[in-house]
C-alpha cells in the first residue's frame, strides 16, 4: 500500500499530458477526479483519505451502464 500511495503522491506534480489525455492531470485520471490531489495538498489525513476513497457504487455502475460492453454483475452484500 506504502509504494502505492507513494507513486499517486509522485504523480501528484506531473502536470501531463498522460498517453492520449492533454487536460486532466495522471493523478486525476487514476482518482477520478481532483479531489484527492486537493487533499495532498492540504495535508492529506486518514479522514480524508478515507472519504476521498468511497464511491457509490450504485452511482458509478449506473453512470457506466452506456459504456459496458457485457451486463454489470449483480453485488450482493
């Protein structure tokens, strides 16, 4: 986990472009959006972290239904 998060933190500075992608920063495009660089900036906390790192996974597999190419799988908890 240690190298990991090390290497997003890495990623944090380059500016891009990444592979096809000319606007978003690579930290953006592995998160999902900007909100974890924000938090390193700040002074990134567990807390935070944590928040950063849930989804709603409803949300997202609604959000993704157009761009499936097999049915999602059922979740159960």
């Amino acid at each position: 986990m240690e190298k990991t998060a090390l290497g997003l933190l890495d990623l944090r500075g380059s500016p891009g472009p990444y592979e096809y992608e000319t606007k978003l920063s690579p930290i953006d495009m592995l998160t999902g959006d900007d909100r974890a660089r924000h938090a390193v900036d700040k002074g990134l906390d567990k807390t935070t972290l944590d928040d950063i790192s849930r989804i709603d996974l409803d949300r997202w597999t609604e959000k993704a239904s157009p761009y499936r190419l097999y049915p999602a799988p059922t979740f159960k908890g």
